[in-house]
C-alpha cells in the first residue's frame, strides 16, 4: 500500500467500493485515522507521510444490560475515569 495521501484515497476508495462506512479523524500531528468496524471487529489505521499501520481490536458483539459492567469498563480502560 502507499503512503501518505496517495494511500489514504486508495484505500478509502476501497473501503467505499465494498460499502464500508468510516471516519477520519487526527489523533497525532503527523498523521490521519481512519477508523472503521467490521463485525467483531474494530479497525483503526493511521497514514503518515512515509508509512501507514494499523491496529485492531476483536472482541463480543454482545448486547449487555448491566449497568455496573459499563461503569467498570470506563474505569478500567479510561485513563481519567
């Protein structure tokens, strides 16, 4: 895959050609995000000018309704919780 800018439309194209929805956001100053989910999974790749990588998460898609649970995962997982 390309680098920078380039990269980034190739694969947003990509994306788009197989009608998965993402956003595009700037967590760090050289860089840009592009986040998009799968089913059980959550994908989270960033362009530089001269590379790009990339970092996934898997995990349950289960629905839950226990309050304390939401509050335990902020608290775990939130550095300011």
């Amino acid at each position: 895959m390309k680098n920078g800018l380039d990269g980034m439309l190739e694969f947003l194209a990509y994306l788009r050609e197989r009608g998965i929805s993402y956003r595009i956001q700037q967590q760090v100053d050289d860089g840009l995000e592009i986040s998009f989910d799968l089913v059980g999974c959550r994908v989270e790749a960033t362009f530089f000018v001269d590379r790009f990588e990339f970092s996934y998460f898997v995990g349950s898609e289960d629905v839950e309704t226990d309050e304390a649970r939401l509050f335990d995962l902020i608290s775990r997982h939130w550095k300011d919780a």
